[in-house]
C-alpha cells in the first residue's frame, strides 16, 4: 500500500484516483502508524510553499517525513512537494523540509521562449524531460514523452541530485532526488500514460525495496 500525505495541499485525490486507475492499493493519510506500514509515499502539493510548510509543521508531518526517508522509506516529491523538500523556497519566504540540499528559485518575465517571445508564468503545459542520468521512475516511457506542468517556481537542488530537466526560458531542473527519494515538478496524475507509467514504475520499486 502506498500512502499519499494529507497536508491539505491539493491533489490528493487526483493521486488517488490515478492509483485506483493502475489498481495499486493506496490510501490518503496522515496517521503516522499508516504511513510507517506504508510500502513507500506520494507526497503531493498543489498551492504555496508557505501554506504547505505551516500544514506540515504544525501536525508533526514534518518530522515523519525526515524520520522515514532517514529510515529508507521510498518517496515520491510532486509539485510544490517536490520543491519544498529542499531547504528554502523564496515563495513566501519560506524555510522549507531540507531533506535534499538546494533551493528553489522562480521564472522571471526576461527569460524567451524558443521563439525569442517572453514566457509566460506559471508555466503552464506539456513539456520533455530531458534525463541527466538514469532513473528507474522512467524505465518503459519514451524519451520523448511530455508532461503536464503547472508552476512558477522550480527547484534547484545541489548538482548531483538533478534528475533530469525541461527547457522553458531557461534549462531547470524537472526531476531531482536519488534511488528511493524522487521529486518531480511536473504531475504525473495529470500526465496521461507517460505519467501513469512513472507512478507504477514508483509503485514496482516501493515493491522491490
């Protein structure tokens, strides 16, 4: 079973409905004793770093979440739960869980497209992943597959936990973290089956580990 943290920080429930898509049991949750016995967890967020950072912090899930990846429990970061597991997100200035070294940083209105037209932000749409090294969230799925986006801010995590990256003004980082410990800026529950593959591939591995 995997656990899918309750934060009230938003897509919990389209996570949910993903999983139930693919048939792998999971169920939403902050009870610490479900998420200790849980095969990995799906840390989700959808709305500001600070929001989510307050939720966390004043339920205790920020401690379980350091103590479980401490402990080998797989994860898997998406979105703001994705960004907000580095140290500092300058949205809402927030001081964020620490568990992968780095910062966030957000797009500017400078930055041009491919086109030389300025960006638009959020960023907001399907995108690639390019991988700067392998990774077992993307075994099966064609390189040149495209996910679902919406963000102004992205990580920037210290250089050896980069994952992979998408161009969009300027080359950031889409996919940070190490075996076992995953995040993602895009959803993949929004991601159709690229997105799905990479949630069973999370699943297949919470399995084996």
């Amino acid at each position: 079973m995997l656990a899918i943290l309750d934060y009230k920080a938003g897509n919990q429930t389209s996570v949910r409905r993903a999983l139930d898509h693919l048939g792998i049991p999971c169920r939403i949750t902050a009870d610490p004793a479900v998420i200790a016995d849980a095969a990995g967890i799906i840390f989700p967020g959808v709305g500001a770093a600070g929001q989510a950072m307050h939720e966390l912090t004043s339920t205790g899930l920020d401690k379980l979440l350091a103590e479980q990846v401490a402990a080998g429990k797989p994860l898997l970061g998406i979105c703001v739960g994705c960004q907000i597991l580095l140290d500092y997100s300058p949205e809402n200035d927030t001081t964020a869980l620490g568990i992968v070294p780095g910062a966030c940083a957000m797009f500017v209105p400078s930055l041009s497209d491919e086109d030389g037209l300025p960006i638009r932000i959020p960023h907001m749409g399907w995108n690639k992943v390019t991988l700067a090294r392998p990774c077992e969230l993307f075994d099966g799925i064609d390189r040149e597959s495209e996910f679902y986006f919406v963000h102004s801010y992205y990580p920037v995590p210290r250089a050896e936990y980069v994952i992979g990256v998408t161009d969009y003004g300027l080359p950031f980082c889409s996919v940070h973290g190490k075996q076992g410990l995953w995040a993602v800026q895009f959803h993949p529950e929004k991601s159709g089956r690229p997105g799905l593959s990479l949630l069973r591939n999370f699943a297949v591995y919470c399995q084996e580990a």
